[in-house]
C-alpha cells in the first residue's frame, strides 16, 4: 500500500482564494482524520470521519473551514475564504476501525502558506 | 483535557546513548500511543500500550506506562543520528460514544554522531 496520500505537497495561495487540501486513505481504514499543525498551537484535531460519516468537527476554526468524504476513497478539506492565520501544515491519517484503539497513518502533509 | 505533556521539551545526546522521555496525561485512558515526526514529515505511529500492559518493546524501543500515575515513558537504546527526530505522546479524548486522538507538543530528540 502507498500510505495516505495528500496533495497537493505545498500551496501558496492569496488571501481570500480559496484553498482545497486532498487526501486518499489506506484502502480498508475506516477512520479518517483532518489534524492542523502549528509552531505556536501544535497538532489540532479539526475533524474526523468514520465510514464516511462526519464524526466530530467541533475542532474546525470557523465556517470559512468546510470537510467532505464522499466516498471511502477520498476526502476534501476546504478554505474558503482563506486568511493568512490559515498558514499551517494541514495532516490527513486513516485508521483501522473506530475512534482510538489502532495506531493513525499520517500522510506527508500539506504545507499551506497564505500571503 | 486529557492531553499528554511530553517532558523534557528538548533532549540532546550523543550517538549510543540511551534517550528517556516522558509523558503524563490527565484522565483515565484505555490506551497511550507514540508517534515519530522527522523534519517536514507527516507522523509515524511507534507503539500502542493498553492500560492493562506495563511495559512494551519494539526493537530498540521500550514504553512503559503507569496508570496509577498518569504517566509514560520512551525509551530508545543506543540512540543513532537517524533517531533525530520529534516525538508525540497521544492520548484518547473521549465524548460520548466517540473518541480521538489528543496529541502532546511533542520532544525534540537531537542525537549527534
């Protein structure tokens, strides 16, 4: 297996463009994870799925912020508009089962830079 | 929170020797897990320790967890320049029915050859 793939690797946007982060999970995983890393935050849980069902997203920053996972194969993260503060490494993983009782697979990242 | 707090922040050895650092966390959890991070590379899952284990081993690596202390401890043996890296304690925030994955702000592992 490939791992989790994420594209695009780096994205350098405009404020107020918007921003779509993708993700293709391990074939077979169930869950699947959007986490946010910074310097000064560290790694944040914004949203999580499981069988392709938004889970919890009480971790997504604001509306501006939109996750989508229309099939077991795929999943989109959306800024729109996005901002500056949205400057940050974005991380997508996939897990075995349910909730927290199997190790995530991270993908590479995305590494968003907002100017 | 049932964040894990990873201590020391930073950790700075030399090649062959042993690198501990530690975790405690907040609340009871079923599990604690650790994750490897190189420099501009997505996490590496390293073990998972169950609550009703103590101790746990991975080639060079050794978890131990204490529940009776909220804590946990990594430990790497005879450390080598590609162990440079940073390293995440992760613990379950549970809600409900359902639960994720808190992660610590991570210990940053240098090891010089």
């Amino acid at each position: 297996d490939a791992g989790v793939i994420q594209s695009p690797r780096h994205e350098v946007t405009e404020m107020g463009q918007e921003v779509t982060l993708r993700c293709k999970p391990i074939s077979g995983h169930n869950s699947l994870f959007w986490y946010r890393q910074t310097m000064m935050r560290g790694l944040e849980l914004l949203i999580y799925f499981n069988n392709n069902v938004p889970i919890d997203d009480s971790g997504m920053p604001e509306d501006r912020f939109s996750a989508k996972m229309p099939n077991a194969s795929f999943s989109t993260l959306k800024i729109q508009p996005s901002e500056p503060r949205d400057s940050a490494v974005y991380f997508c993983a996939s897990s075995l089962g349910w909730g927290t009782n199997y190790g995530y697979t991270f993908g590479s990242g995305t590494r968003l830079t907002v100017v | 929170s049932q964040q894990g707090e990873e201590d020391p922040q930073a950790l700075s050895i030399q090649e062959g020797e042993n690198a501990t650092m530690n975790c405690s966390y907040k609340t009871s959890i079923n599990n604690l897990q650790w994750y490897r991070q190189n420099s501009g590379r997505g996490l590496v899952h390293l073990i998972l320790i169950r609550s009703n284990e103590r101790e746990k081993h991975s080639g060079r690596l050794r978890v131990t967890l204490d529940t009776s202390k909220k804590s946990s401890s990594l430990l790497i043996t005879a450390s080598r320049a590609a162990d440079t890296a940073s390293y995440f304690c992760a613990t379950p925030t549970v809600t409900g029915a359902n639960s994720k994955l808190t992660f610590g702000k991570g210990i940053t592992l240098s090891v010089r050859p």
